[in-house]
C-alpha cells in the first residue's frame, strides 16, 4: 500500500465504527437486492434501514441472509445462497473502503 494512503486507513476503533460500517454494508446490500428484487427507488431507503435493524436480532449475518433469502423467496426471484453470501462480503468490503477502515 503506498505510504500516503496507510495512513488514512484504520481498523474500526469501536462498536459505533462497527455500526456504521454495517449500516453502510446494508445500504449497499439493500441497493444491490434491489436490482433483482425489482424495488422501486422510495421502496430501496426503507430496505436498507429494514435489513440493518435486522442485523441487529442476533451476532453475525445469519440474520440478514436469511431475511434477504426469505425477501427473494416472497418475490418469486430464486437465489443461491452462496451469491447472497458473495454479495453480502463485497458489499462489507465496500463499506470498509467507504469509511476509510481496513478490508
């Protein structure tokens, strides 16, 4: 990593970095299940604060796969497991960059 970019970057310091990083990562989740879902642009705001406060029912990101599996199942869009999963790690790896953390 060059030098003049180490120096911006930074692991998250505590859980309101934690949050909001998550926070990021599920916007970016939400506008990308969005595309599939077939979401009208009002409907992708709430999505996204729908599936953070579903992050927040357990640890980990069995939570919110399982409302983003259950989301496509509804809609009649079928899904892999392993994409949601795919996406959901780019997504976070995104929001890491986004709010200058590392990935």
């Amino acid at each position: 990593m060059p030098p003049h970019t180490a120096a911006l970057r930074r692991e998250p310091a505590d859980d309101v970095d934690n949050d909001n990083i998550r926070a990021r990562r599920n916007a970016l989740m939400a506008h990308w299940a969005a595309e599939r879902l077939a979401l009208s642009a009002w409907e992708i705001a709430a999505y996204a604060e729908m599936l953070h406060a579903v992050d927040h029912e357990e640890p980990g990101d069995a939570d919110v796969l399982r409302q983003l599996k259950a989301d496509f199942a509804e809609r009649g869009v079928a899904i892999d497991e392993r994409e949601l999963e795919s996406a959901l790690r780019t997504c976070h790896k995104q929001a890491l960059r986004e709010t200058w953390c590392t990935d």
